[in-house]
C-alpha cells in the first residue's frame, strides 16, 4: 500500500491529473453564484496551463528552467574518463510482447539508456551493471527489471551484464542498492547512463551512496520543430513536460527526505 499510495501522489501532483481536477473544481464552482467568477477563472487557468504543458517549447522551457543540463559525452570521453564500470538505470519493461517468445524486452524509456549503455561497453571494453527492481506503482506479480534486461542485451545487443540489482523500487534505492554491490569488487567511480532529464536527480543518489560518477546522457529534450508549431498541444509535448516536472518534483523530495 505504501508503494501505491505514493504511486497516487505523484499523479495527482503532475499533469495531466493536476490540471484536470483544478478545471472540474473551477467547473463546479462556476455553477454556483457565489463563487461564479473565481470558479470560471479557475477553469479558464487550469485549461490554459494544460495547453502550454503540452506544447513542445513549454517542456523545453521547464527543462533548462528546473533542471540541469549535461552534455553527449563521446566514446573517448567515456574511455579517457576514469570510469571503472558503466551502469544503467532501469526504466521499465514491455511486458505485452509475445513475438519475443517469453523475453521482455525493454520499453520506450528503458531502450535508449540499454541501446547507449550497450554501445559504450563495446566501445571502452569496460563491464557493464543494471540496476533495476520493481517500481513502487507496478502491478502485484511484476518481475524484477534488472534480470530481464540482462538477458536482453546479452541475447540481443552481445553485451553481458557484470552485474545487476533488482531490490530497487526508486532512483534513491538504485544508488544505495547498486553502491553497495559494486563496493565488494572496488569499483569507486562509474559512468552513469540514463535519460538527461532523469541525471542530475541519479546523480544526486549515486553520489549520496558513495560512488564518483560520470554522467553519460542518452535522450535529450532538444528542439525538433520549427516556430509556431511547438506551441501547438500535442501528447509527445504533454509526456516531456510531465517528465521534467517529476524529475524536479523527484529531485526536490529526495533532497528534503535527506535532510530529515
């Protein structure tokens, strides 16, 4: 319960439930009287802000406003880095997928930090780790991520993983968890792989655990349509400024827990 409780929370706090429920409550407060006025601006408020968080410039906005940014590194950077091992934060699995034959392969999110993961491996020569559990929202039976990413790219991109962690339910517990695997074989420092929106928020656990880390990006928010056209409400626009509101969201949580 505790899981799904939190789970809840944070879809109520981010759109595009948070501005949904304000435009009911704004609606039904324009129904009566009295608060006639405050109600239709509620509502005129709330649609308004669903229109702009799913326009492409407004997560683009939010991005660089509330999060830091970090850069494309290359294969030599990564090689030249210091970098003892390379780990990949998980992201979820695509569990409906039966043209694998009973693997599960990685969905939207998880594909491009597995894909970038894979690719420096080969590249550095250096061993490569997952981290990756049952997230605190997924349904009751879910299997651990980080096995079944394993053997996807071990099967499918030739890369073996070193090692994996599959206890962790959030980013905070893929630090401490994978931190303390990784200690038992000296490794100090590692590159980090996983969204860039998602960086500095793993970069804030991994670090808190112990581990030196180099960031090593993979999917960044950058601008990919012309003039007017990111203004227009689309739901690519609406899932990137969700994500740059959850990693901030996520970000300013873990830090207060910290200080608790």
């Amino acid at each position: 319960m505790p899981g799904e409780l939190r789970a809840l929370l944070t879809a109520l706090a981010l759109p595009p439930l948070l501005p949904l429920m304000l435009l009911a409550l704004g609606l039904l407060l324009a129904l009566t009287q009295r608060h006639r006025r405050k109600g239709l601006w509620l509502a005129g408020f709330s649609w308004a802000g669903l229109w702009l968080m799913s326009c492409y410039a407004v997560s683009m906005t939010l991005s660089t406003t509330l999060l830091a940014s970090y850069p494309a590194l290359t294969t030599e950077q990564v090689r030249t880095s210091g970098a003892q091992a390379i780990i990949e934060l998980g992201g979820g699995i695509l569990r409906t997928a039966p043209e694998y034959e009973g693997m599960l392969p990685p969905n939207s999110y998880t594909a491009p930090r597995l894909n970038y993961g894979a690719r420096l491996a080969k590249a550095t020569g250096l061993p490569l780790g997952y981290t990756g559990g049952v997230g605190h929202g997924a349904a009751p039976g879910s299997p651990p991520e980080a096995g079944h990413m394993a053997a996807f790219s071990e099967a499918l991109l030739g890369v073996p993983m070193r090692w994996i962690e599959v206890q962790s339910r959030d980013t905070m517990e893929n630090g401490s968890y994978m931190a303390q695997i990784l200690r038992r074989d000296g490794i100090r420092r590692v590159a980090l792989v996983t969204h860039e929106l998602h960086m500095e928020r793993s970069i804030y656990a991994f670090e808190r655990a112990g581990l030196e880390v180099i960031p090593a990006p993979t999917a960044h928010l950058l601008q990919v349509e012309r003039g007017l056209v990111e203004w227009l409400p689309s739901a690519s626009g609406l899932q990137w400024s969700r994500l740059v509101l959850r990693e901030w969201l996520g970000l300013w949580v873990a830090r207060w827990q910290a200080r608790l």
